[in-house]
C-alpha cells in the first residue's frame, strides 16, 4: 500500500510538469507563441527634421506593456550622441553632419525575453547642417571624427581681412628687417579666454584677435577686435552685438594676454586685456621702440552691456597708457585681501576699489620693476601658494635680458599673513629646460594638481632660438610652504613636442576627463611637427600627467587644398553640459578660395562624444 502512494505521488508530478510545459497539447513554447504577436511600436517626441547635434526626447510605447526597448541609428558612419534612457524615455543628441543635410533611419528595437518578442520599427529622421554665421563644408568629413571627439558647428564665428599694408617690417629682433608691398594683413585668434560674459551660468568665450604684423607703424596699423561669442545653453555660439553697449566690438592695436574676472563685483565675468603698445621708429630707423597705449578694460553696466572702461586704470601718462610700455604678460587675484581682483601687468600692480577703478600700487610699479632691472615680464601668476589668503605674486622675465639685467629667470613674492608687499620674501623661480637667459615663459596657470591642498603652477617654455620652437611644459609642485619645486622630469617626462613645434600659446588647466584631477591643456600653433597643437595632458591624481595620443583628436576641416591638417589651439570649454569637457578650435590658415583679396580665420568647436580616452 505504501509503495502504491507513492507511485500516486511521482504520477501526479509528472503529470503537473507536463501540463506546464505544454499548451492545449500542441507542445509550442510560450516564446514561440509571442514571436507570433506582433508589437505595435509607437515613438513619440522625435524632430523629424531637425539640425546637427540638437538635443533630442523621445518616449516609446507598445501595446506590450512588458518591452523595454533599445535605439541606434542605421548607419556605419554617423551615430547619436550622449544617449541616456528612463523607463522606455531616451535623451540623446543628433548626428554631427557637415553636408547641407542628410536622411538618416532611427531603428527602435524590443529587448527579447519571455515576455516581448523580438521587434524592430524604423523612423525617418531629416538632419540638416546647423546654420553658422559663414557656411563652410569640408572636404576631410572622415578625419573629423574618433571615437572620442567630433568637429561641430564649423564657421559659427570668425574674422576677413581685406585690409592692406606696404611697409618694412623688422621682427623678431629691430635688425631683421624686410619690405613688404601691397601685402594682406594676417590674423591669429591670439588669446581666448573663458567666462560666463551674460550671467547665464553658461560657459562663453572672448577673443582679442592680433593682426600680423604687430610692428607695423600706427599710421598703417589696423586696430584688431575683441569678440565676445555667447553660449545659448545648447552648445551653439554666437555674436551678439547687443552685448555691446555701443553696439560694435570693441578694438584695440594689440590687445595681448586677457583675463575674465568679475572686476566690478556685479555677478558677471569682466574682461582685461593687456596692451602691447604700438611700434615707434624714426625715419633712419636708428630708434626703433615700442610705445605705451592703455590697456584694454571691459566692464558689465547694469544693463548688462558691456563698456570700454579702459580709462578707469591708472597710468600717469595723460591716459596715454602705463609707461611700462607693453604687457606681454596678465593675471587677476587678490594679494590685499580684500575680496576685490586686482590685476598684476608688465610688472605694475593695479589695485581695484571694488568697483574696476584700478590704482597703481605703492610700491609694485614702474620704480619698483626698474630699480630691480625686471624689466616687463613675459608672463605671470597670482595664487595663493603658502594658504595665508593673500595671493602671492609670480612673474618670468624675458629672456635675452642678461646685457642689461641681472635678474634671474622669475620670482615668486610670497605673503607672510599681511598685504605690504615690501616685507613679503622674494624667492628665485626655477629655471627653465633651454639654459639661462633663453627660456620664452608664454604663458602659466595654476591649481592643485596633486590634491595636497596647495596650489601648484605650470608654465608653458620656448626657446630663444630658434624662435619660439619647443612646446615644454614645465611642472612647479608646491612644497607645502609657498616654494615651487621642478618636478617635469618625474612628472611629466614624455614630452615630444619639446623639440620641433611650434609652442607660443596659451595653458589652461580643466578637469577634461571630469575624474576630479586637474589636466593640462597647452593651445599652441604648428605646421611641421605632426602633432596636434590642440595637446592634452591628463592627471593621474597625484600630478603625474600623459598626453593623449593625436589619434584621440580629429583633424582640423580642411577645404581642399591645406598642407597641415592638426588641430590649431584649444580652449577648453563645456560647451553643451554634456560628457565630458570639450574645447573651441580655429582654421587658422582660412578658408578662402583665393589667398589674392582676403585672409580669414574661423572658429569650430570639438565636441567630446566618450570620456573614456
């Protein structure tokens, strides 16, 4: 009898197991069956036509409320950007696209399981080219993509020159002189800078254009602008002339390194620029010199606009411009303390009210810089390194000085917990990689870059001869006690680009990969090293810095006929809140069908699509 309930027991299981696996004894699958049901697809929110890298939303639905769904686009070349999805909701941005417009097909697929088939519906999706101030479409559409960065928005802003000069022209030395006739100015976007220029808390961009060449005389000169480009919040730049309050750019014969600063403490970022002065030569040419002009000072109104307040600096020369002569150098801090930003230029203090009415200080100026045969700097730094509050004070001199100086390279004046500057320890920088006397300080910035909670410093070096040749990149780690030790041979010893390119530029120093650590951008110009002058350094966290390899960069567009195809300069920027950080770029060598009427330069952005280099 026990065996016979047991027998019972196995039967009723068995039979249990085959009534689940089967369905009304056709032996089918429940997957098989659904494979069977079709999936009605619906998307909603998609901009069939659309533009370039525009930001999409879109939701999708099913008369299967268990699918979950994934999107690509069907195309080996073109892909979406930045896609993130919530509950069957997708965010994402275009294609970039670089032709007038292109059809493109968005495929929505069901993620297969026991509960949804496999199902797939194609939407069609018009791309046109996002509409730019000039209309420029390359001929290099595949070198303007990686797997990390993309070329966008080519000509949104930018600079034609018609203008003509006929002159002799002596640069780099008074003595290396030549007769030019009937010749095209040329231009460089020479220094850009970042801020947030309409309070908006988006970041914009500023760029005091020179036009080449500098050492032309002011009769012939033709005063270059100082553009402001606003982020509209979506990525795309643009000129707004109304951000002017006398509806035109501002201009300016050579406005040299500038610094974005809130000068008059209104919430939005101001703008200085320093001088570099206008050519002086007398008719033989025996005296050939560089004559002071004022600085360039723009400042927000209540109204926003932006105002020339160049005449709010002090100089003692009749509003004729500090006799410093030229700036070379720029860099805005508080070494009084105060909470106002003062600015430190050509070795003259200016010590603002709060209000960007500046004061020459009374002691760092004009006396104190020759006294000392400092001469005008050629770059310089305001930071807190020793952690007292009062910014300290960093400069570089030129080289070549040593028949008239006896200076050394640069000097850190290094607070003591009070603002006279006169008691403050003056200690000797260290020496650039090229030798004494023949180090080109471009450019430094600073910030922590091995999160010790002291400031450190980088400095961007060329050499003397050949002309600025060598883009080094020099790291200054801070003891802990306000000195700069040179740390480049541990920490960041690789570096190429030191022997042949061509390193005058900017530094910037931007979390690029957004992994918390400060990174290297060195923005220079190049046309025979094959490297990018777009060159990023990135931080290990300790200071330690790698650059990135140019295969992570595109090449710059190119319309046909350039002899150079890598990147020229770089300003980081976060330019569309998403990823990780991007930069703006420039063609630098134009885009004009013929070199015979005008010279042009226009700005790009590349945007990064993967942080993940």
């Amino acid at each position: 009898m026990k065996n016979n309930l047991i027998f019972s027991h196995l039967f009723n299981k068995i039979c249990i197991i085959l009534v689940v696996s089967s369905c009304g004894g056709s032996g089918s699958s429940n997957i098989t069956e659904l494979e069977n049901i079709d999936i009605n697809i619906n998307l909603s929110g998609l901009k069939t036509t659309s533009n370039s890298y525009e930001y999409q939303l879109i939701e999708i639905t099913s008369n299967n409320s268990q699918c979950s769904f994934n999107i690509s686009l069907n195309d080996d070349v073109y892909k979406i950007h930045h896609l993130k999805s919530t509950n069957n909701q997708f965010s994402f941005r275009n294609p970039i696209i670089y032709e007038s417009s292109k059809n493109l097909k968005l495929n929505v697929s069901s993620i297969s399981n026991t509960n949804c088939p496999q199902s797939s519906k194609v939407f069609d999706m018009l791309i046109n080219k996002y509409p730019t101030q000039y209309n420029l479409i390359p001929s290099n559409i595949a070198d303007l993509k990686t797997n990390f960065y993309e070329v966008g928005d080519i000509g949104f802003g930018g600079i034609v020159i018609q203008d003509r000069f006929t002159a002799t022209i002596c640069y780099p030395t008074p003595n290396d002189c030549q007769l030019y006739e009937n010749q095209l100015f040329g231009q460089d976007a020479h220094n850009m800078i970042q801020g947030d220029f309409n309070g908006d808390g988006y970041e914009d961009f500023a760029v005091a254009w020179a036009f080449f060449p500098h050492t032309i005389e002011p009769s012939q000169k033709v005063n270059a602008p100082l553009n402001i480009f606003l982020n509209n919040g979506e990525g795309r730049f643009a000129e707004d002339i109304n951000i002017y309050a006398s509806r035109y750019a501002p201009r300016h014969p050579f406005a040299y390194r500038s610094i974005a600063a809130d000068f008059n403490n209104d919430g939005i970022d101001d703008i200085f620029s320093g001088s570099m002065g206008i050519q002086y030569r007398s008719e033989d040419y025996s005296e050939n010199f560089i004559n002071p002009h004022p600085h360039l000072l723009l400042l927000s109104n209540v109204d926003g606009k932006f105002e020339d307040k160049s005449h709010q600096i002090e100089d003692n020369n009749a509003g004729q411009g500090q006799l410093c002569n030229f700036a070379h150098d720029a860099s805005s801090g508080d070494p009084d303390s105060d909470g106002d930003i003062d600015i430190y230029a050509c070795n003259i203090l200016n010590i603002n009210d709060g209000q960007g009415n500046f004061t020459m200080h009374d002691y760092i100026n004009l006396d104190w810089q020759r006294e000392n045969q400092y001469g005008n700097p050629m770059s310089s730094l305001m930071v807190d390194l020793n952690n007292d509050s009062y910014d300290d004070i960093i400069f570089w001199n030129f080289d070549n000085r040593s028949m008239w100086s006896n200076a050394h390279e640069g000097y850190i004046l290094l607070s003591n917990n009070t603002k006279n500057i006169r008691e403050w320890e003056q200690i000797v920088i260290p020496q650039g990689p090229f030798g004494f006397d023949h180090n080109k300080y471009n450019h430094a910035a600073s910030g922590d870059l091995n999160n010790d909670g002291f400031a450190d410093v980088v400095v961007a070096i060329t050499r003397d001869l050949p002309y600025y040749e060598g883009a080094y990149v020099q790291i200054l780690i801070n003891n802990g006690q306000g000195k700069l030790i040179d740390m480049t041979d541990t920490n960041f010893s690789i570096q190429p680009r030191s022997d042949t390119h061509h390193g005058e530029g900017n530094i910037y120093l931007r979390d690029m990969n957004l992994d918390g650590h400060l990174d290297i951008v060195h923005s220079t110009r190049d046309y025979n090293s094959g490297y990018h002058g777009s060159h990023i350094a990135i931080n290990d966290g300790n200071g330690n810095f790698t650059s990135l390899l140019n295969s992570v960069l595109p090449n710059r567009p190119d319309p046909g006929y350039n002899n150079y195809d890598f990147l020229m300069k770089a300003l980081p920027m976060n330019i569309d809140n998403e990823g990780c950080l991007d930069f703006i770029s420039v063609t630098d060598v134009g885009w004009e069908e013929s070199y015979e009427t005008e010279t042009s330069n226009f700005f790009f952005s590349v945007i990064n699509t993967d942080c993940n280099f």
